[in-house]
C-alpha cells in the first residue's frame, strides 16, 4: 500500500478516476504529438522543396544579372538598383495547430514591373529583377516553415514529455495504488466474513 493512503473506498474511487483521467490524457498527448508530428513532416518536405526552388532561381536571377552587367556596365546597374523600393509589404499572422501558434507570412501580390525606366536597359535585367523577386517570395515562404517547424518540434518536445510522465510514472502509479487498495478491501471483507461466520456459529453453539 502507499505510504498515507488508507484501504478505503472512497480512495479507491479517487485512485480509479485519476488513473481513468490520467489515461484519458495520455491519449490526448498521444493524439495531439501524432498531430504535431505530421504537419511537421508536411512542412519538412515543403522546405525541401521551397529551398529548392530558391537555389536554382537564385542561380538564375545571377546568371542573368552578370549577363545584364556585362551589356549595361556594372556602374549602371548598380545606379538602377537605388530604384527599386524597400519591401514594405509583409504582414504576420497566426494560425492554430493543436495550440500551437503557427505564423503566416503573406507577402502582397504586387506586379512584376520593374521599377526602373526602359532607358539604356537590357532584357536581361528585367529577368535578373524578376527572378530576385521570385527569390524573395522564396525566401518568405522558407522563413515562415523554419518557424514553424521550430514551433511544432518544440511543442512536440513538451508533448512527449508530458505523455512519458505519464505513462511511465502517473499511470503505473495509480494501477497500483488502486490494486493494492482493492487487495487490501478484499481481504478486510474475507475477514469481516469469516468473523461474521464464528460469531454465527457460536450463537448458535
């Protein structure tokens, strides 16, 4: 029997609602983790994916800057790109995942023109400003999932956790304790009955 918990029914009925209540809340943890645990994977592969995507239209968006230096000149370009407007247009918002604040990052959808005069340019910078922008949405959208990611792996931490103290600690626990209790109710009632049966049998003596 644990220690300062007395044989009686009335603990035992506490002991089987914590251990039902504590079972109860293991599957929800369960649940929750496995949740966790696949948007994560989701998002994981999404990134793959995203980083991807921004490696091979960086390479691009490069190729055909140099192209672009090489036809206007390196001064030239650089002058241009004092044209082009700091990017003012992203907005945070957040979603729930299992509790788990998960952010958006909307960038607006603005067109591709370039924001620099036709004069003395070349083909080859409007394609270099066109994928650098394509770059930029790229590297949004891979912000957002790192973010993300990080969130729900240490939720996910958190979650297991809780779900081991309690499968390995709360639970055992109370399955004993209840037993034990019923052990010790049962044998008080085998004794309760066997003095009952002599005190029975004397009367009657």
């Amino acid at each position: 029997m644990e220690k300062n918990i007395a044989p009686t029914k009335g603990n035992l009925i506490l002991a089987k609602n914590t251990l039902r209540l504590s079972k109860q809340g293991y599957e929800m943890l369960d649940r929750k983790r496995n949740i966790l645990i696949r948007e994560m994977m989701l998002l994981i592969e999404e990134a793959k994916e995203v980083q991807n995507g921004i490696e091979n239209t960086f390479a691009e968006a490069y190729h055909a800057l140099e192209r672009a230096n090489i036809m206007m000149g390196i001064s030239n370009v650089q002058e241009l790109m004092h044209s082009v407007t700091v990017e003012d247009g992203i907005n945070i918002y957040l979603r729930g995942v299992m509790g788990v604040e998960i952010p958006i990052v909307n960038i607006e959808n603005s067109d591709l023109l370039p924001q620099y005069g036709f004069f003395s340019t070349s083909s080859a910078l409007d394609e270099a400003y066109v994928k650098f922008t394509q770059v930029k949405r790229f590297a949004v959208r891979l912000a957002e999932i790192e973010n993300a990611v990080y969130r729900l792996a240490m939720s996910i931490k958190k979650t297991q956790k809780r779900a081991n103290a309690l499968e390995n600690i709360t639970i055992p626990l109370y399955e004993r304790i209840t037993k034990n209790i019923q052990s010790a109710l049962e044998e008080k009632e085998r004794e309760e009955h066997t003095r009952l049966k002599i005190i029975k049998k004397e009367k009657y003596l």
